[in-house]
C-alpha cells in the first residue's frame, strides 16, 4: 500500500506559470495571464452546488436505465426462454455498443462543453429505455430485438461519463473535485438503489414492462428541465465548426497525444480503470442472477437495495477523505493510491468470501462490503485522469472507458453455465482486481503530463 507523505508533492509543470496552463491551476499565482476563453471559468461556488446536484439526479437516472435490464434479466428469461448464455449475450451487448462513443462523447465535451452533450444524450437513451418492452414485444426474436436495444443504449450513454470529465476539469478547481467525482459518482449507487427497490416492486406488481417505462420517461424530464432552467432554453447545437475551434485546449490535446499515451501514468490510469470497471460492471450485472439463483426464496429488494445504502455514504465519505488528505497537504498520488487499494485490495477480500457458500444474510454482508469500498475509486483512479491531463481529461477518459466491461460480461455467462459455480466467477473479480491496483501503485502519478515540460522551463517564473 503506498505511503502517503505529507508535504511532498511532487510538483511538476502544472504548478509554474505557463501561459498554456488553465486558470484554475493558477488561482493567487502572480504574473500569469489567463488565455483561456471565457466559457473555461470556473463555477461560483452557488452554481456548482446546484450543477452537483442536478449531475447527481442525471447520473442516478442513468443507472435506473441502465440497471433495469439485470434487474428484469430473470423474468425476461423466463418469458422469452432465455438461456444463462444468452442472457450473457444481450446484458453483454450494452457494453459493446458502450465503449464505441467513449472517446468521441470527451472529444465533442472537450471543445463544446459536456452539458451540451450530456443532454443530448440523456433524451436519445431515457426515449430508448422507454420504446424498449415494445421492441420486445413486437419483434418475433425478442433475444435480437433486446440484444440490438441494448447496444444502442450503451452508445446512447457511452458519452456521459466522458462529459462529466471534461466539464469537472474546465468548471471544478482541483481541491474540489474529489468531493465533486464522489458525490455524482454516488448516483450510480443512488440509481441502483432506487431501481433495486422502486424496479422489483413494479417488477412484481406491474410486470417487467413498468420498469423500462418509468425509467425511461423520467430520463427524458431531467433532459427537459436541464434544458429549460440551467441552460435556460438554448438549444444543445453542436456544429462541425464547433468542433474544429475547440481553442487552445483542444489545440493542446491535440499536438500532445501520442506523447501523453506513452507516459507510464497514462497506461496505469487506463488498465487500472479497466479492471475496476469491469469487475464492478460484471457484479452490478450478475449479482441479480446470483442471488435468485442461490437463494431463491430471498426477497428481491433486500439484495437489491441494501449494497446500495452502503455504497453511497461510503463514496460520499471517500470524497471528503480524500480532499481533506490533500487539502492538509499529503501527496496528491499517495491519497489517489491509497484510495485505490480501499477499492480494488481491499474489497477483493470481500468478494473471495462469497466463494465461500455463505448464508443469505453473510452474502448480503460481503456483497455490500465489496461495493462500499469499490467506491473509493471515484476518489482514485477516476479523478486521477484530472490530474494527469486535465487540458483533455473528456477524451482521455473516453479512452479509459473505451472497452472495458464487454468481454468480462459475457464470459462470466459463459463461467456459470461451464462450471456451475459462481465462486470461479468471484475468483476472476478478484484476479482482475489485483492486477489492475498493482498496475495502479507502481505506476500511478499525479503530476500534469500533458504539457510539454521542454517548453515550460521558458516560461518558469520562480516564485
């Protein structure tokens, strides 16, 4: 585990003067001049509260879309006589359609601003989650039908978290945005929640159809309302000449790419984000299935809801943790690596106690473990991209996200039905896991990379 040190930063080219360096670095710094457009200043305290919250409601709806398929994976195998391979095939589909616009959504988000894309996309997938239970019905191969669903809506939402990136790294100052990446973060866990518990109750009431529809129609008002009061009634217009004037923030990304994916910080943030998303992805994706199969006369909500109380105040309280380490001045890439050993080490402990054949209540437990200390990589990994590069940190991310859950997925499907135990599918999860936080503690940094530091010693103002 590493070692955090306080008062040893390692202070790289982010922290001198650089007329390229964005402003929030640079905040009480004399003698530096801001060349940044204006729509790169940074929110007032009141207006990123109310843009914290409201990320928090979007990203807790995207989960609620997202999640209803594993939620309704079992019932709809039973309607449409589904196998557990092709249940694999069509909750593994999301993902391949998923990592197709990750780098494309931070690209666009870099140069004309995540909000826009962020509700562009919300109204595409909360319309789609919507028009899924008539897809099913009025297509003669419902498994075609779904599985084709399924893709488009990870294309539809494979922008998001690329969006939320960039935005944070243009509007959010670095001591921040730890707390900011946490509590948005903690919407995934406050979606799974709500659809864990709101979704098995319509599940069982209305039929699985109720849940595609709720989800789906409240998507598409949060769309409306952000359109209506934050951005005032603007139309989201993304043009082909936006996008080529991205100003000297994408002219930065540009010229520095190919340097900044050969800095061995860059590869250990993208396998680590790799291995977290995809062990966390595959449970979120499987665990439904694994506890209607070994407990089934357990209640649906039980399981479905409480991992989720836990993970949102523990990601919440990784936040706070984590800005306070760094605001009392401990190593920036120390508390990142200490975050990131909570998430994948130690909840690795966790999930190698569900091989253990445990009792209903004990896998309740373990479960809800893992997931309150996978959190703590929203405070690791996930912000470390910021740190790194925030000058791109949308299309870097993209790329961090690029292709990372699908094979996972699907070969979990292919693990149960093979063996007929779940405990080689906890044993992959832990595999992966460790890779990726070794990768993460040997590699990792949190000094700026993407400005050219042979140009930076010309522009040096010693302070």
């Amino acid at each position: 585990m590493a070692v955090i040190q306080k008062y040893g930063k390692n202070y790289g080219p982010d922290l001198v003067c650089h007329k390229e360096n964005h402003p929030s670095d640079k905040i009480g710094v004399p003698g530096c001049h801001k060349k940044w457009p204006e729509h790169n200043t940074n929110w007032s305290r009141p207006v990123a509260r109310v843009w914290t919250v409201v990320l928090l409601l979007g990203t807790c709806l995207l989960y609620c879309a997202r999640v209803a398929m594993p939620i309704c994976a079992v019932t709809m195998a039973e309607q449409f006589n589904w196998t557990k391979r092709e249940s694999g095939m069509v909750l593994g589909s999301f993902f391949w359609g998923y990592c197709f616009t990750q780098v494309f959504g931070g690209y666009v988000s870099d140069r004309v601003g995540g909000e826009k894309v962020l509700l562009l996309s919300a109204a595409a997938w909360g319309s789609m989650t919507a028009f899924t239970p008539i897809l099913a019905h009025f297509c003669s191969q419902p498994i075609l039908s779904m599985t084709l669903a399924r893709f488009l809506m990870g294309l539809l939402q494979g922008v998001h978290y690329p969006s939320l990136a960039s935005l944070c790294s243009q509007k959010v100052v670095e001591s921040e945005r730890g707390f900011l990446m946490s509590t948005v973060g903690s919407g995934s866990y406050l979606g799974t929640l709500v659809i864990g518990g709101a979704g098995s109750l319509m599940l069982d009431l209305y039929g699985w159809e109720s849940v595609f529809y709720v989800s789906g129609l409240l998507s598409v008002l949060w769309a409306y309302c952000m359109w209506k009061y934050l951005l005032k009634g603007e139309g989201p217009i993304i043009t082909l000449e936006s996008l080529g004037s991205g100003g000297p923030q994408s002219k930065l990304s540009r010229r520095h790419w190919l340097r900044l994916l050969k800095q061995p910080a860059v590869c250990a943030v993208i396998v680590t984000h790799l291995c977290t998303a995809s062990t966390f992805f595959t449970l979120l994706s499987w665990l439904p299935t694994f506890f209607k199969d070994t407990f089934p006369d357990a209640k649906g909500w039980v399981f479905n809801v409480i991992p989720w109380l836990v993970a949102i105040p523990s990601s919440l309280f990784s936040g706070c943790l984590s800005d306070h380490l760094i605001s009392q001045g401990f190593d920036t890439a120390s508390v990142r690596k200490l975050m990131q050993f909570f998430s994948m080490g130690v909840s690795s402990v966790f999930t190698l106690l569900l091989c253990g054949n445990p009792t209903f209540p004990w896998a309740v437990a373990f479960v809800s473990a893992t997931m309150g200390l996978t959190t703590f990589s929203h405070s690791g990994v996930s912000v470390n991209v910021q740190d790194l590069a925030p000058s791109c940190a949308g299309a870097l991310f993209g790329v961090m996200n690029t292709c990372r859950w699908v094979l996972m997925v699907y070969f979990s499907g292919y693990l149960i039905e093979a063996t007929g135990s779940w405990a080689s599918v906890f044993a992959l999860i832990t595999t992966v896991n460790l890779l990726g936080l070794c990768t993460f503690l040997a590699f990792a940094e949190a000094r700026r990379v993407d400005i050219d530091s042979s140009k930076v010693r010309h522009h040096n103002i010693h302070i």
